[in-house]
C-alpha cells in the first residue's frame, strides 16, 4: 500500500466528520466514525487524531 495515497475509509470517515461541528465529532454516536478514521489513517497523521480522540475521552472537571 502506498504510503502517498490515504484509505479509501480514512477518507470517508473524514469527510464526514469535517462537517460536523467538534462536539458532534467526539460524541458518542460518531466515536465508530472517528476510530474508523485513526485505524485507517496515514501513520504521520494517526497521533494527531488519536490526540484529539483522547483530550475529549478526559472528563472535563
């Protein structure tokens, strides 16, 4: 597999997520979405998202 040309999935959890506001991303109901995302993402961009997946993961108080 090319390392140039990201995943078929990769690409279609992201389109989908682009669209959603951030707190409609990281809810519940999406978090398939978002993992589909990091499992199929480009390594160099996976620790970004899975950065992003567990500062929300946190509860905020």
């Amino acid at each position: 597999m090319s390392a140039t040309k990201p995943h078929p999935k990769f690409l279609e959890a992201m389109s989908q997520l682009s669209q959603m506001d951030e707190d409609e991303r990281l809810s519940e109901a999406n978090k398939e979405l978002f993992d589909q995302a990091i499992k199929y993402a480009p390594l160099d961009i996976q620790p970004q998202l899975i950065a992003i997946q567990k500062k929300y993961e946190t509860p905020l108080h």
